[in-house]
C-alpha cells in the first residue's frame, strides 16, 4: 500500500489537499496507523505534518463563548456616565407615577434603549437603582412581570420568580355571580306558581262549596 493509499486522496503536489487528507484520517487512526500516515505524509511532501488541530471541546467552547459575553468590568467614560444619570433619573421619575410603573412595557423601553443596553451601562445601573427598586419589587410594589423582568435584567435573581400581586378589587367569589345571575328568573317564575296555586283552591273551594250545598 503506497502513502496515496494510505492516505486515501489521488496523488497531488497540493500540500494543502495531504495535509487536509492527513488530519481527516488520523481522527480516526490507531496509534499504529497513526504512524503509517506520518509515514505516508513524509513520503507525499518530503517533510513532517504540521501539528493536527485539534477538534473543539463543545463543553469548553461553550465555557469561552460565555466568558467572552460576559464583558469585564470597566470605569465608564463621560458619554456613558452621562446615560447613566439620564436612566436613573428617568426610572426614578417612573416610580413617582404609581399606574406607569406597574407597566413592564414602560420599563423595558427605558432600560433597553441602546446603550443603555450594553453590559458595562446595565451593571452601573442596577447598582444604582438597586437599593430603591429591588425592595419595591421583592415586596410586591410592582406587578410580577415587572418584578420578573428587573430580576432578569439586573441579575437579581431572587426577584425572578416573584408570585402574583393578588388583586385586591371586590370582585365576587367563584359561583357567586352564576347564583345571582340565577336569582331574577327565579322570581319571575315563582309568583305565577303562587298564583296559579291560589286560583286553583278557589276552583276547589267552589267546586266542593257546590258539592255542598247540592246536598
């Protein structure tokens, strides 16, 4: 068996096309055959292998994406400390509006508005906003999606799964209003049975009276 042959491609003087045939066959090789394509490569181009790349590790790939994403932590500069106080001010001009606030569409437009947006400016906001706006929304000031959505945003977890404000308006219990809805045709029904029954032992009274007196 030839280098050709082993290494599985026409022969060719294009070192790139040995090299590409040399790895994609070692992936796979025995730590003998591993041997037979060096053997093979020298043979083909007069020299040794450059080192074969090695295949991404999915786990570790995944472990630098993240780190990439997640942005070190620097001073701002002018611009974005600007943005800064320009956010702030804004959130705390929301919280003075109690029906506004409780709006999650409001918030996102003014928290997710670039480059208010960008990891650097997210961070120095929550820490920021944190000691006015995390109570009120781990205390059940703000609606759940509210809650939700600064617990994501900011990173304050323990506000993600914030339960339900109970609304507290006087609405009736479950199976209440199928009762009353109920009630009307009651009523309506029940006097025609009353009368009904009144004229029916006037009928009786006169038939039997007539009895009666017949006898």
């Amino acid at each position: 068996m030839n280098c050709w042959e082993i290494l599985g491609i026409e022969p060719t003087g294009d070192r790139r096309k040995i090299q590409d045939a040399y790895e994609q066959q070692l992936k796979f090789a025995s730590e003998d055959e591993a041997r037979s394509l060096e053997q093979a490569f020298r043979e083909a181009v007069g020299e040794s292998p450059a080192p074969a790349t090695p295949a991404a590790d999915p786990v570790q790939s995944g472990q630098q994406s993240q780190l990439q994403d997640e942005e070190p932590e620097r001073p701002l500069d002018a611009s974005e400390g600007q943005v800064v106080r320009e956010v702030v001010i804004q959130i705390k001009a929301l919280l003075n509006d109690s029906s506004r606030s409780k709006d999650a569409g409001i918030w996102k437009a003014i928290l997710c508005e670039p480059p208010a947006d960008q990891s650097p400016l997210r961070r120095e906001i929550g820490r920021q906003l944190e000691p006015q706006v995390r109570p009120m929304a781990e205390n059940g000031t703000f609606p759940a999606p509210v809650a939700q959505f600064l617990g994501e945003w900011f990173g304050w977890f323990t506000i993600e799964e914030a339960p339900e404000v109970a609304d507290e308006r006087d609405y009736p219990e479950p199976g209440m209003a199928e009762e009353q809805g109920e009630q009307p045709p009651q009523m309506v029904n029940f006097w025609p049975a009353v009368i009904g029954w009144i004229v029916g032992l006037a009928i009786l009274a006169t038939l039997f009276g007539g009895m009666g007196g017949g006898g």
